[in-house]
C-alpha cells in the first residue's frame, strides 16, 4: 500500500447461508520518514589528475526512517554554486532498479487451439507455484515476492505491471526491494498449452545499489538440488580450482559453510538453507561471499560461479541435478570523479542525500584542486654557441597544470637508444566457457536443406540440416574456419519439445507411463519421446498409458531403468537436432551467434533458433595497483584500459610521459608501457593484486625491453622556474646532438620539447687557409695555391671565396667584382687548392693583392691576404 493514504474497506461474513450485510469503514496508512540528514566526511581531490578531481563521502548518520535511493553531487569554482556558472556541474547517482521482462507467446488464437495451462518462475533456487498463462500483475507480483523474499523492511521486493502481447503477455518486473544487479528469472512454461507456447525472460535495465564511494555489493549465489524423486547421497563443489569435501544433500547452512570456507580461495561467507520441494528433499543454498582469501579489503567484487564438479554420488542417478545461480552480481568500491575541470582552480562540492520525502540539508562544502605535471616548454631553440657547446633557449610551458613551475630539466645526447619498455600482465586460471545452442525443430518430420551461422560479422560455408557436430565435415569444422571464431568444441543432440500439459509416473522396471494430468492427443506411435532423462518410443499410446518401446524398434517394449518418478514432464523429439557450441579459445561473454536458412530449405514450419546455454563469465574481476620509487596509483580495473592506464602512471610525481598500448591475453590483459621522457634503464614497476579476484589470480610487471643510455647522454637541472636559457658546455666539436628541455612541479615531470634544429652540432667558424702562395704565371694569369683550414670548426667546407685587388684594402670589390667563388664536396678528400686569376696584359706591371676565405654551412673563415 502507499503511505500516507486512506484506504475504504468494505467486511461481510459468512456462513452455511452466504455472506451477510456489509459493513463499511476507511482506514489511512501511517506517514513514516522524515528528510535525511546530512552527508558526512565529504572531501574533493583526495585523488587528482590535471583534470579530474575525486568526491568522496558517507551516509549521513539519520536516513529519515526511509532508505535514501539517490545522493546528488554538486561542484563549481565558485563556494556559492551559481548554476549559471561555466564550471557549475551536478549529478544524481541514483539507485537503479532491475528490470526484467516474462513474454509470453502462443502461435495462433483461441481459434486454433484453446489457450490455457501454467508457468512456474525460478529465482535463487526456489519454484514459484504454477501460474496461469494469464496470471494478473498481482499474482505474478505476489509469486515472485515469494521467491526473493523481503531484502528491505517496508519496501515491497518487486512490482509487476502486464500488458496483451500478440496473443500472449508481457510482465515488467521492477525489483524495488531487492538491489543491485539482480540475477535472471527463469520461466517453464511446459504445463501451458495452446499452438505453440513460449515463455522467455529478459533483462530490460540492469540494477545497480552502490550510490556512494566504497560502497559495494557483495556477491550471492544460490546452489541448489533438485529430482523428480527423492533425493539422496552427496556431491562436490569447485571454486576457483579449489574443490570441497562431499556436500549431503541435506547438508546445514553451518556445515556447508564450513565447506566452503575450507577452500583456499575463500575466507568468510554467510550461508542460508531453504527446501524448496519437501517431497524430494530439494534443498537450495543462498551462499553470500563476504570476502575471499587474498583480498585485503572486504567485499568479493564479481566474482566467478561456483561450479558442480561430481554428482556421482547422488541418487537418483537419472534425474537428480544441481545447479548454481547468481542471485546478486557483485561490485567492487564505487568511486565518484568530477572530470573536465581546470587545473589549477580551485573547485568547491557538496553532496545532499535523498530519500522517499525528498533531499535532506546540504553537506558542508569541501575544496580541491586538480593539479598535474606541467606541460612541455611551447618552443625550444638550440645554436651553436662554440665549436664545444649549445646555447639551448626556450619559451615557457603552455600550462602550468595548477603548480608552478620548479624548474627545468635540460638533456642532450649524440644517438637515440633504446626506450625502457614494461610489461604489465594480469592473468587467472580459465573461468567459465559461453555456450550457445543452435536448434532445429518443426511440426513434423521432413526437414532438409542448408543452413549457416554466423559470428562476429562472419559467415559460415553451408551447413547441412544434420550435420554431424565433429569431424573434417561438420559445425566444427565449419566454424573454425571462421576467423572471429578461434577453437570450440561441438555437441549434437535430437531436439526436444515438451508436451505441453501432460505429466506421468513412471515406475521402475515397468514398461508404461500412466497419465496423471494432460492430453496425449499428440503422441502417435514411433514417436521417440523422452521422460526423466531416459529415451523411448511409443509403442502404444491411450488417454490414460503410453505403453514404452525402445528407440532402435518401437514394437519392442522397454523398462524403466531408473527410480520410480511421480508428476514427470513428457519431451518428445522435434524433428530437428541441436548443436550446442562451447567457445572454448574466448574470454567471458561472447556475442550472439545468429542461424540463417539458406539454399533449399525445407520442412513443415520449420523453426532455426539460436539461445545461450550458459553466459561466459571472465575469470578475472577486482582490482590491482601499480607502484614505483614509493608512489602507488589508486585501484585500477582488471580491464583497465589504455588510457586510465596511461592517465594513472602519469598522475604519480615518480614518473613522466608514458605511452600504453593494451592487448587481450589468454584470460586477461598486457598493458605495454614505453617510457618516454625517462631515458636509460628504469626500475620496475610493482604490482600489487591482493584486490584481484579469479581463479590465481595474478598481476605482474616484467621489462619487455630495458632502456640503454643514449650515447654522449648528459643533463643539467635548472631549479629555477623562471628560466629560459641554459649553455651545455664541454661537448665534441662536430659531434651532432639531440636537445630536450621539459619542466617539473609538485606534481612531476611533464614531457620533453625537443630544441631545434634537430640534430645539431657545436661549431665555430674554420681557421684560415694555410700554405697559400700568390705567384704569376703569365703575362695574364696570377696563380692562388692554398692549403685547407687546419680546423674546420666542426663542420665541412663546402667552398672558398678568392677576392684580389690592386688595393691591399681591397676597397675596389664593390665595383671591380674582383672575386670568385669555388664550390667543394663536402666529402672531398682533397686538402690542397689552387685557382688562376686572369688580368690584363697591359696592368700587367701592376702589383695585385689577393685573399682566400674557407666557408662553411655556418660562418667563414678569417681572410689571408697576399
């Protein structure tokens, strides 16, 4: 009922004679809860990036008497939250109820078959009572209360709305009692009859209950027995590698604990006993794990299923079963990061709680900022200065990232070496494999032709209607052929349909099946029909017996070999087959593979359905953290991706640029880490993965390649913020090198500029020319002979300029064009030059003066005169 609310009631009695006279009254339900109170422990920047900020906070003390479902988050760069502001953010983070969806469908109406008969629901172990094909939202409501039971005092676990689907219903089931990721109902609809009735569950929203940091989910799931006869014996259960002792099967909620807790991978669980049937002593096992062995913290994240490893030991051998489903899906810490802002201003937040009355006070205010490594320099220039040192100048950085800057680092070095590359890897034991089934079925037999598959944007060659699962032409085969595909395994089986309505008991030893409840009308003789996992034909067939044949010749009669079963369902074969197909290469979830007919397919109403068998679960889930030269990151995702990654190594002050590719290995991840701005040979990261869950689970860092010092490797600090300049002195003349200058704060190194030109060398201008002789050798001809510089300041001569005059200040050069220029290889071997200086024969008697200058690719050399 709702709160606050006044209900009329109408009460008569009744006896042998009917009901009596009414009486009429009204009645108001009670106004519970008050507004909660304040949040506390509210902090902002407990963890920062340059752009990123994280809120932390707590309940508050007083919920109001009702549960807070929402808390909303506000930020701003102001303490007074103007909304119009550009850094003004706000966000609910609400409770998310799951919803799941019950269809049912019928293939015609009324006016081919008759609709009526029942459905069961199954959630956590425990059967609802039938429900009729049509059941209101009520009863379905009541029905599946009944089976989650009450999570939350005065919150109703589920509501149900129906509404008419194409001849059949749809049931909405909202779960606003019991939170979290709530596992699948499971629907049987083999007691409704009609043409053709289906019933399918599906989940519609997924339910989340963490609303505020560190809150989590612990993970529950249900084992359970069940039989179509009394159950006894024992079996076996598997965790993470790690098998149990033998289970009773009517072992109690302490010794199964205990059970469990034996295990080596599991430190603490709560344990619940329910019977679900008493007349076959189905027993189910609500396990909730608390905390598994080598976690450090409490709360066992989503974890991998419990797995049934040997039943063999249970009776009856033929239809006794035990299975595990996850009630609740489990959730590591919830964690809150306002992103987007500023570095460097100062930002402000506030949280408020929510319950059924509305937001409660505002939490005091909290102040953070974000703050990062500053960028690099914007420009970096670099000159030679001498022929043994650069002159390095640079602007300053882009952006500070919220902390001033320290100081610079400056680095040269003559060759690039190799980069210091690690390899992060997370890695568990196999978890649970995906299995999907593929399956043929239709009103009669006669089915032919051919059909594919296809996976992942891949499509099958033909594959004929009864294909063999294995071998050089089969699925199998065909499927792996598929390159999205990789290994799987391939099982066949006949398809089955049940015979809806019809139940029998079976005695063992005995050759019939007598008819307790439904119409055999669709059984004929031949037919292959299956009943308590065992295989028989019809060999004859009334309203009230099935008289029983074997499969390989119906006319002959054949005994039940198993125990004595009472109510049982009846399958018969569907004329088709199924394949069921274990991804046996691939990690957790896989998606779904579709089945298409294709060339000349045949058959009566012929059906070509694809479902999943069993969900692949990834055996790795939690968290890890990652430390170097005393810093630790926050905890970081088993599948963490390449720019988290990358975004939590820089945020540590111990580490500079990194660059973080991610690939996919066996069952789980390698994250390969090349150091940028850290030249040489780097220590090793350390990974620490006690928050990791999975069957041996582990986290490792290796070096995939270690760094090497660049040749010529050299720096300077400059603790200066202001700086601009820096000479580096005492380098090879003519020895190129590369320059980078990046800057540092309290946050860290940020990444290197690289100064240019790049590379360059340190070089001065050449000597003058030596050996040089000026003589005549004609009447109209003066020869210059010279020898090369004795240093060519570091860099190669690539020519020579010959100037002569009659005036030693040669200060007729500018009209007379008295000079001549001469190009040399740089790669010349040749050391000694000479050039003839025509003149006329009439001044020949005129003395002439000349010069040699040695040019290189920057500067000349001084002039010789003669």
């Amino acid at each position: 009922l709702a709160e606050n609310t006044k209900y009329y009631v109408r009460l008569s009695a009744m006896n042998d004679l009917g009901f009596g006279g009414v009486s009429t009254f009204d009645v108001s339900t009670a106004d519970v809860g008050v507004l909660p109170g304040v949040p506390t422990a509210v902090t902002l920047g407990g963890y920062y990036t340059d752009d990123s900020l994280r809120v932390q906070w707590q309940p508050p003390f007083e919920d109001g008497g009702a549960t807070i479902t929402q808390y909303r988050v506000e930020w701003d760069s102001s303490p007074s939250f103007v909304d119009s502001s550009a850094d003004y953010g706000e966000e609910q983070v609400s409770l998310v109820y799951e919803v799941q969806s019950i269809l049912t469908y019928f293939r015609s109406g009324d006016d081919v078959q008759q609709r009526s008969g029942t459905f069961t629901l199954t959630w956590g172990g425990a059967v609802s009572p039938p429900l009729q094909y049509d059941s209101s939202a009520d009863e379905v409501e009541v029905a599946i209360a009944g089976l989650t039971g009450v999570w939350d005092v005065g919150v109703n676990p589920v509501r149900v709305s129906r509404q008419p689907v194409a001849r059949g219903y749809r049931w909405m089931v909202t779960f606003a009692g019991v939170y979290g990721d709530v596992g699948m109902l499971e629907a049987d609809g083999t007691m409704m009859v009609g043409d053709n009735p289906l019933i399918s569950t599906e989940e519609v929203v997924k339910g989340s209950a963490d609303i505020y940091p560190g809150q989590f989910t612990y993970e529950v799931q249900t084992i359970a027995t069940s039989a179509l006869s009394t159950l006894g014996g024992e079996f076996k259960l598997t965790f993470e590698n790690k098998q149990t002792s033998w289970i009773p099967v009517d072992c109690s909620a302490l010794l199964f604990k205990e059970k469990l807790q034996a295990l080596d991978t599991i430190h603490t669980v709560t344990v619940s006993k329910d019977v679900v049937d008493y007349d076959t002593n189905s027993i189910a096992w609500t396990v909730t794990f608390t905390h598994e062995v080598h976690e450090m913290a409490q709360g066992a994240d989503n974890i991998g299923l419990i797995t049934v490893s040997d039943v063999s030991r249970l009776t009856p051998a033929t239809t006794a079963e035990v299975s595990v489903t996850e009630n609740i899906a489990g959730t590591g810490p919830m964690t809150f990061d306002i992103t987007g802002v500023t570095a460097g201003t100062p930002m402000f937040a506030r949280v408020s709680a929510y319950n059924n009355r509305g937001y409660g006070p505002l939490s005091a205010t909290a102040k953070g900022t974000a703050r990062g490594a500053p960028e690099p320099p914007s420009t970096v220039s670099v000159a030679a200065a001498s022929g043994t040192s650069l002159q390095v100048v640079w602007d300053p950085v882009t952006s500070a990232n919220g902390a001033a800057v320290d100081g610079y680092d400056v680095e040269w070095y003559s060759e690039e070496a190799d980069s210091e590359i690690q390899i992060i890897t997370t890695s568990a034991n196999d978890g649970l494999t995906e299995i999907q089934r593929v399956t043929i079925t239709a009103d009669e037999e006669g089915v032919g032709g051919f059909f594919t598959m296809s996976f992942d944007g891949e499509t099958t060659e033909l594959i004929n209607w009864d294909e063999e699962a294995e071998g050089d032409e089969s699925v199998k085969s065909k499927l792996e052929k598929l390159s999205t595909i990789g290994t799987v395994g391939v099982t066949r089986a006949y398809s089955q349909k049940v015979v809806n309505g019809l139940k029998v008991n079976i005695v063992s030893t005995e050759s019939k099946a007598t008819v307790v409840q439904g119409s055999t009308d669709s059984l004929e003789l031949d037919d292959m029909i299956w009943i308590g996992n065992e295989a028989f034909a019809v060999k004859s067939v009334t309203a009230g017996e099935i008289q029983l044949g074997t499969t390989a010749d119906y006319t002959v009669s054949a005994t039940v070999t198993g125990e004595d079963i009472y109510g049982a369902k009846v399958y018969k074969w569907a004329n088709g087959y199924t394949w069921d197909i274990d991804y046996s290469s691939h990690v957790g979830g896989q998606p779904q593979l579709t089945a298409s007919p294709a060339d000349n397919w045949v058959g009566t109403n012929p059906t070509l359905d694809t479902s999943t068998v069993r969900e692949g679960l990834a055996p790795l889930s939690g968290t890890f953290r990652l430390s170097f030269d005393g810093q630790s990151t926050p905890p970081l995702a088993a599948s963490t991706s390449a720019s988290a990654m990358e975004s939590a190594l820089e945020a540590l002050t111990t580490i500079g640029d990194v660059d973080v590719e991610r690939t996919v290995n066996n069952n789980g991840h390698n994250w390969r880490v090349t150091f940028l701005s850290q030249l040489g040979n780097v220590a090793l990261m350390q990974a620490e993965d006690s928050q990791l869950a999975g069957p041996s689970a582990k986290a490792r860092v290796t070096t995939g390649q270690q760094g090497v010092e660049p040749a010529d490797y050299g720096y300077a600090t400059i603790a200066d913020g202001d700086a601009s300049s820096y000479a580096i002195t005492g380098l090879t003349m003519g020895q190129t090198y590369m320059v980078h200058v990046r800057a540092y704060n309290t946050e860290g190194y940020g990444a290197f500029a690289l100064g240019q030109p790049a590379p360059i060398a340190p070089v001065e201008a050449p000597s003058v020319a030596t050996n040089v002789e000026f003589f005549p050798i004609s009447l109209t001809a003066l020869k210059l002979v010279w020898d090369a510089p004795a240093s060519n300041g570091g860099s190669a001569v690539v020519k020579y300029l010959i100037q002569w005059d009659i005036d030693s200040s040669f200060s007729n050069l500018a009209t007379s064009g008295y000079e001549h220029e001469m190009a040399v290889s740089p790669t010349s071997t040749t050391t000694t030059f000479c050039y003839n200086i025509p003149i006329s024969k009439a001044s020949a008697a005129i003395p002439r003066f000349a010069r040699v200058l040695a040019w290189v690719w920057h500067d000349r050399a001084s002039i010789i005169e003669l």
